[in-house]
C-alpha cells in the first residue's frame, strides 16, 4: 500500500476507536508525538519524586513517612512503565534520559517550585495529584494501546496520592489555627501552578488539535483545566480553605465556575528553564545520572559474562 492508502486506513482505525499498537503502521508524525508526550510524563514522574522525597525525613510521624514513602516509589514505578512504552515507539531509555539531563526534554513546570512547609505535600497530593488524574483518566482510553495501558494501573495509583494529600489538608485545616493557616498558605502557592500544569490556552498550543484528531487526548488543555476548577474548588470548601482567587464565582448559566487570569508570563518561564527549582532539579537528575553510572556498568558486566558463560557451556 502507498502512504496515502496506509494514512487513510489509520484514519479509520482512529475513527473507529481502535486501538493502535508499536508493531502498527503509524504517521511519523504520530509516532513522534507519542515519543515526545509519554517520555515528557516520564520524566514529569521521576523529577516529581524530588520535592516530596525532600520531606521523607522530616514528615511528623512515622505513619506519614511510610505514606510517603510509598508514594514516592509509585512514582518510579510510573515513570518505568511510561520508558517502557515510549521504547516501543523506537527510542532507546538512553536518548530520553540524554533528552532530560540536558535540559533538552521537559517536564511538568509544576516540579519547578519549592515544598517550604509539611503542608506542601498535601498540597502537592490533593492539588498535583488531582490535577494529574483528571488528565490521566483520559489518557487510559488514549489510542496508542501500549500508553493506554500503563494508564490503568497509575491511575488507580494516583487516585491513592491524591486522598493521602488531601487528608493531610484536612487534618491540618482541622488542627490549631497555626496548622490552618500553614494549609492555606501551601493552597495559596500551589494553587495556580496547579491550573498551569494542564498546559497553554487551547490557542497557544500548537500539539493539540491534532492530538485530539489522534485521539492522543479526549479533551483540550482548556476543557481539563475547567473540569479541575469545578471538582476542587467544593473540597476546598468543605475542609475551610479559600482558593486565592478574587474573580472566582459560580456561574450559573454555564453550569461551572468562573476564574480569573492565569499568569501566563510565569508559565512560559518555567517552561523555558527560569522557574525557581528548574537548574535545582536538572542538577538532582544529572548528579543521580552520574552516580549510578558503575550500577549500570556493573549490569552490563554481569549480562556480558552470562553471555560468556552460556557460549562456553554451549561449545563444551
């Protein structure tokens, strides 16, 4: 079949709902897109481990350290399962890991800010986290099976993470008026990186009308961001916290709630490398990197010389 004739049978693959798969004839430009996306919510995965694993530590009892404990390594886990799919696609774990430490690749500009109170890993659970399932969610019916897969089980995960933090909140909403006030401060900074994590206005984002085409994603950035806003905002409520937001108001025509601008300036400096922990964490993956290196080369040592061994047997 030419590639005109190949394109027009995805096309209906895609109409259909099928699922496409690694061995399957796909657009480049699909390809790459899937390259680009599943490697960057890798790596969104594994710098996330750096803010919360700060507080491991120093969490106040031993019942929230094993939590978080736990969380931190679901996140590991999550970012292996996303490598491992993105190699289907013909890229080496290498070349993502060389994409990242270089600066070349990103990640959630969310991980870019500083967890300064105990608060903020509640914060970053029920906020991040709830942020990440409602566009996760979506993501397990995405087209590219071998993605929609490794979706199901990090999703259930993130599910998890997102109870945890928002129990911290609640508990320290509930607590003395200086936990209180500690909640809301963490509410107050997390709260708007939290809209900026779905990514650009639908104008400014030039990946997602084809990726909703694709169906890459059921939903644009905007429609995320908005079902976010309207599912956070009443659990704020309920625990006693106010979302640091002046122009926010129901709208009862719309069915939803209005809120004010996001500071757009911000986002794209993060995005592009000047947000406040942005060199802090590329320093953390470079340093791991660099460290790690006689773990690996130990690895393919002993894989050589199990190699050997069987050659050995095997001509004996």
């Amino acid at each position: 079949m030419d590639i005109k004739s190949l394109e027009e049978r995805f096309n209906e693959r895609i109409d259909a709902g099928e699922s496409i798969e690694a061995k399957d004839w796909m657009p480049e430009k699909y390809r790459k897109t899937h390259i680009r996306q599943i490697s960057q919510h890798a790596h969104s995965e594994v710098v996330g481990m750096l803010p919360e694993g700060n507080w491991i530590t120093r969490t106040p009892t031993l019942r929230r350290k094993v939590a978080l404990l736990a969380k931190v390594q679901d996140e590991a886990g999550h970012g292996l399962y996303l490598y491992s799919a993105a190699e289907t696609l013909g890229i080496t774990r290498d070349e993502m890991m060389e994409q990242l430490n270089s600066g070349k690749a990103k990640y959630s500009s969310i991980f870019n800010y500083p967890t300064l109170s105990w608060a903020d890993i509640g914060a970053i659970g029920w906020l991040v986290d709830g942020a990440a399932i409602i566009n996760q969610v979506m993501l397990t019916r995405t087209s590219f099976g071998p993605y929609a897969r490794a979706m199901v089980r990090i999703c259930k995960e993130e599910s998890f993470h997102q109870r945890q933090g928002y129990e911290i909140m609640l508990t320290l909403a509930n607590g003395t008026p200086e936990q209180k006030e500690m909640a809301q401060d963490a509410l107050n900074r997390w709260w708007w990186p939290s809209l900026m994590m779905f990514g650009p206005r639908d104008e400014d984002s030039p990946n997602t009308a084809q990726s909703v085409r694709w169906k890459i994603k059921r939903k644009t950035n905007d429609e995320l961001r908005q079902q976010f806003v309207d599912n956070t905002v009443p659990q704020a409520d309920y625990i006693g916290l106010t979302i640091p937001d002046q122009d926010l108001k129901w709208n009862e025509e719309k069915g939803h709630y209005d809120f004010g601008p996001i500071d757009w300036d911000e986002f794209w400096q993060v995005v592009n490398g000047n947000g406040i922990c942005n060199k802090e964490r590329l320093k953390a993956r470079n340093d791991a990197w660099d460290n790690g290196e006689w773990v690996r080369d130990a690895a393919i040592a002993h894989a050589e010389k199990r190699q050997n061994n069987k050659v050995v047997k095997k001509s004996a």
